[in-house]
C-alpha cells in the first residue's frame, strides 16, 4: 500500500477512504485481502488513530471491508461494490475533466479526439513496460 499525499481541503479520514478505493478500484488490493490494523494503519500514515478508526467505520458502513469477530479487516468480496467503487472514481475523473474543459469552452468532438489520443499513448507506454 503506497502512502497518502494529503490536502488541506478534505478531512483526513474522508482521503483515506478514498485513497483505499483507489488501491481496490486499481487491483492493488485484491477482494478479501487483509489490511492493516487501525493502529498499523495510523502509524504508517502519521494520522491520529481515531482518524484511522473513523475511516475504517466508514469503509465498513459503505462495505468496503468487514470484520469478523477479532480477526483482522478485509476487502469486501462483493463484485456489486467493487463495481460500483470502480464507477464512483470514474465518474469523479470525467466530473472533473468536463468541468475544467468545458470553462474553457473545447468543442466536444476535440476533446474527445484527444482524449482518444492520450489513452492510445499512456496505453502504449504502459504496453511497453510490463512484462508478464
């Protein structure tokens, strides 16, 4: 789990919350893989551990990871909420690109060119450094 740049704007345990529906939406952590502790989580972020508890409690409210007796929190397995996890950051993504592209007022059918164009090539950079 890579580590969090936080922002002044957003309350903090809201940014870890969204920070682990990155690590889920991007496969880094996987459906029913075990995160760390609240306290571990604290210490690895330099957050105050309510904050890492309020996040965690939110996760769980939302279903993003449950807990069973004293063991251990896991990413949910639920395909519905991953999937919907996946589309809730997506559709923050084009939110925000349609209001910074729409002030400037850039044609639809040029953005979209573009943005076809700079898929292709984050795609083909990509394609050019993995190796399975």
């Amino acid at each position: 789990m890579k580590t969090i740049k936080f922002n002044n704007r957003d309350p903090v345990y809201v940014q870890v919350v969204h920070h682990f529906k990155e690590e889920i939406a991007t496969g880094v952590l996987e459906p029913g893989e075990e995160i760390p502790s609240r306290r571990e989580l604290a210490n690895k972020f330099k957050i105050n551990p309510n904050t890492a508890q309020r996040a965690y409690k939110e996760m769980e409210d939302e279903g993003l990871i449950y807990t069973e007796r004293n063991l251990p929190s896991r990413i949910t397995k639920d395909e519905q909420i991953l999937k919907e996890v996946r589309e809730e950051l997506i559709m923050q993504a084009v939110n925000s690109f349609v209001t910074a592209v729409h002030s400037i007022q850039v044609p639809v059918d040029e953005v979209l060119d573009l943005v076809q164009e700079k898929y292709a090539e984050k795609k083909a950079e990509q394609g050019g450094q993995k190796h399975d």
